[in-house]
C-alpha cells in the first residue's frame, strides 16, 4: 500500500518566541515522530492574526520558527514543513466549513471566553472564528492525529464534529482526527507559577526560556525559578516548582523523575538547579548555532518552504475540490 503511515499534523503560531515549552512539549517529539508518520508541520501565521501583529516581527518570526524546525532536526525530505499562509486552501476550506459550524459551538470554546472577557466588545471575529481554521488546517490533509496539548483538545473536537457532520451530508468527505495520545512531549510550566503552563506571552521574562536565550540568561532564570522551604528534589504535587525542574531535565536526559529524585538524594537545590541549566544549555547550544546558520541561507529556507507549500497543496488542494464539488460549486 503506497501510504501506508497514519498522517500527523501540528503547527506552532509564529505570535512570539519559542520558549522551550515549545521545543520539549512540541519539536523535540516531532522530531522522535519522522520516521513513522507522514508529516505536516506548518508555522500558522494565520493564526497568529488573531492578535495584533507587528508585520516585520511576524515575517522575522514565521523565518525563525521554520529554522527552529529545521535545527531541532525536522528533516524536510521526511517531513512536509511549510507556512500556512503559502497554502490558499486553509483559507477557502475554512469558510466553507464556517457555513458548517455553530454559534454556539464557538462560544463555549474556553479559550475564546478567557480571552473574550479580558478584550469584551473589541473581542474580533477571528478569534471567534479561528478554531474553524484549525478544523481546515487538520482536514485538508486527511489526517488520522494532531499531537496536542490538553488545552487543545475542544479544538480537535470541534474538527471531530465538523468532518462528521460534513461526512453525513454530503457522503464521507473528511478522514475523522484523533488527538495524538502516545509519547507526547512534556509538559513544561511557567518558571515562576508553575501551575501555569511555560508560555511565551506571559509579562515576566523570568517565568520562561526562549530556545535562543544565551547561556547565562539560561543560567540566571534557573536559579531565580521558584522552588519551595522543603529542601527535598522529589516529584510531587505539593513541589510544583521543583517537579517542573525535574520534567524539564527529564524531557532532556530521558531519565524518568524517580531516577532523577535518586540522584539528587541529600544533595541541594542549588546544584540542582545549576545541573538543570548546564542541561538546557548543552542541548539549546547546537540548536541555536544552526538557527544562525539557516537564517543566513536564504535560498535554502527558501526552497525549504516553498517545495513544503507544493507538497501541502497538492493534497490540501484535493481535498478542497472533493468540498467544492459536493457543495454544488462550479470547478474552476
């Protein structure tokens, strides 16, 4: 059978800097993925819309983020890597699926109420609307899994609903996802809350790691990272802090949290911390200089790009057409 591997999809919004919540939560599993799957990753800059965006930042960053990819490993033979926008379809496919969706569906999606409180009447339609554009981003391609956090999941149940519902309509259109469960990367939270999960839009830059920080910003933000009195390395509910540090070694090393507790049996914090830095450090430091590497090659990100938008379309495309033609649209 000639596509025999299950189809994977994900994409990070270019709307900040990567933190490496990104790379050991997202990347860094990507990567451990590639020869399994037929994959998509794409930077959805659409997305990133959303929000008010500076135009120079946002292209600067949507460059970074495909030479992120690349630097942590994400081959593109292996791999169809390509940003969203270069990709016309996302957007064709997600109207015709907003003509699918309800109201209701998209105001009880959390994030859209978080965020509609804070903005009120000034709250924009994209935001409202932009979990359509996520169901498009994943039908498009047939996909069978989406590696997701836990607060994407209403997400990749909308796109769920919205396939099965089209399916019934209309004969069977869309492959229905599922959220990839498996070897998902770590869950690394804010440095300095860490019952919040590490993001790159919070207001303290001491609560999260950008994967290009330089080593002694590293080093600095690990020993001011908030632990707790106990003065015990374990892996609890009550160490917040402290198991945070321990996931994000253990996400480096592979050593599962109890091996790390028996390691730093009778030995400080403040070692601890220092141990966590040299790790981060000795595995961003590669990354980074092949980041500088690639930005520096403009005709290779180029062609990274544009051959992963050729790819992406083709099969977006397809898709797109099957759409068009069940809808009673006249072929183009």
């Amino acid at each position: 059978m000639e596509n025999a591997k299950k189809v994977i999809l994900s994409g990070i919004q270019p709307s900040g800097d990567l933190t490496i919540g990104n790379y050991l939560g997202a990347i860094k599993n990507w990567v451990s993925l590639q020869d399994d799957y037929d994959s998509y990753y794409c930077v959805v800059d659409l997305h990133a819309l959303t929000v008010r965006q500076n135009p120079a930042e946002l292209r600067a960053r949507t460059l970074k983020n495909i030479a992120i990819y690349l630097a942590s490993g994400l081959d593109p033979a292996k791999n169809t890597i390509f940003i969203q926008s270069h990709v016309p379809a996302h957007s064709e496919a997600a109207w015709l699926l907003n003509c699918f969706c309800y109201m209701g569906e998209l105001s009880r999606m959390t994030q859209f109420k978080d965020k509609s409180q804070k903005l009120g009447e000034s709250v924009s339609a994209g935001l409202f609307t932009y979990p359509v554009l996520m169901a498009a981003d994943i039908l498009l391609y047939n996909t069978d899994l989406v590696p997701v956090g836990s607060d994407q999941k209403q997400h990749i149940e909308l796109a769920r609903d919205l396939a099965i519902r089209f399916n019934n309509l209309y004969s069977p259109t869309f492959k229905v996802p599922d959220a990839y469960i498996g070897n998902v990367g770590a869950r690394i939270m804010d440095l300095q809350e860490p019952q919040k999960k590490m993001s790159k839009s919070s207001e303290n830059p001491n609560s999260y790691i950008l994967i290009m920080d330089p080593p002694d910003v590293i080093r600095k933000k690990i020993s001011r990272a908030v632990t707790d009195d106990i003065g015990v390395v374990r892996f609890s509910e009550e160490q917040p802090g402290i198991s945070n540090l321990i996931s994000i070694l253990g996400a480096i090393t592979g050593e599962k949290p109890q091996e790390i507790e028996k390691k730093y049996e009778g030995i400080g914090y403040a070692q601890f911390k220092s141990d966590v830095a040299e790790a981060i450090v000795e595995e961003l430091s590669p990354v980074q200089e092949k980041v500088k590497q690639l930005l520096e090659d403009k005709p290779y990100m180029e062609s990274v790009y544009k051959n992963g938008a050729e790819k992406a379309s083709y099969v977006a495309n397809k898709t797109l057409r099957k759409m068009q033609k069940k809808l009673g649209l006249i072929p183009r």
